[in-house]
C-alpha cells in the first residue's frame, strides 16, 4: 500500500523491473476532512521485495502529465498540472523531464511549446511523440 491515497498520477516499468510511480494528487487528512494537493513525491515498487520505495521526488508539484517508459529502461515525464485545489486555481507545465533509474535522479529534457494536462505519449521508435492534451 502507497503511504496515502493517490490519484492523477503516472506509472512505468524501468528498465531493472521496478516501476515508477510519479507526482499526482495526494489526499491529505486535517480534522478528518479529505484536502487534496498536488505532489512532487516520487516511489518505485519493486516487485520482488511486494515494497514500495521512495524515490527521487520531481522537480516540481504535478498532476494529470503524461509518462512514457524508454527503451533504455529511463522514463520520460511530460506536462501536467498544478493548482489549488480549494480555491480552484490551476495551471498546465510545459517542461519535459528524465528519470534516470540507475542513478534515481531526474533532470530537464526540455519545454513543450505550449503546455499540456493529459498528454499522451508515444515511442514512434525514433523520437517521443506529444499528442492531444488541455
């Protein structure tokens, strides 16, 4: 079981078997009453231990972005969403970024021309392409 609920959020297997779950909308709890936040919080699951392991965390808070496995075992992050959830504000990511498995670390892979919640991503086997997305 992940630490606290979470939804919005991205998954891929890695290249050492592990997956990786990225970012997405934490349920947090004050007084009892659900408050819903956009993390930057990262874990692998590691299916040969049935553990999830904390990872490098994001860069930055996001939620609703688009994920895509390597072939070289890495995963790309692309996009999402941020906001505040109780006072109903939010904005899209334009920024691309690499997880890199063997060093668990992430770095920039560059900017979107425009930024996109819900992108989907595909390996045209020669490039990651970005397609659709709000």
């Amino acid at each position: 079981s992940l630490s606290a609920p979470l939804f919005a959020h991205q998954a891929s297997l890695l290249g050492d078997g592990q997956v990786l779950i990225s970012s997405g909308v934490q349920i947090a709890f004050l007084f009892s009453l659900p408050i819903p936040g956009v993390t930057s919080d990262c874990k692998r699951y590691d299916p040969v231990s049935n553990q999830f392991v904390t990872t490098a965390s994001m860069p930055s808070g996001r939620a609703y972005h688009g994920q895509i496995a390597l072939p070289n075992g890495d995963a790309m992050a692309v996009g999402g969403a941020t906001g505040d959830f109780v006072a109903l504000n939010f904005s899209v990511h334009a920024d691309t970024y690499i997880y890199d498995h063997l060093a668990n670390s992430w770095s920039s892979a560059g900017f979107l021309s425009v930024g996109r919640a819900y992108p989907n991503l595909v390996d045209t086997g020669s490039e990651i392409a970005v397609l659709a997305g709000l």
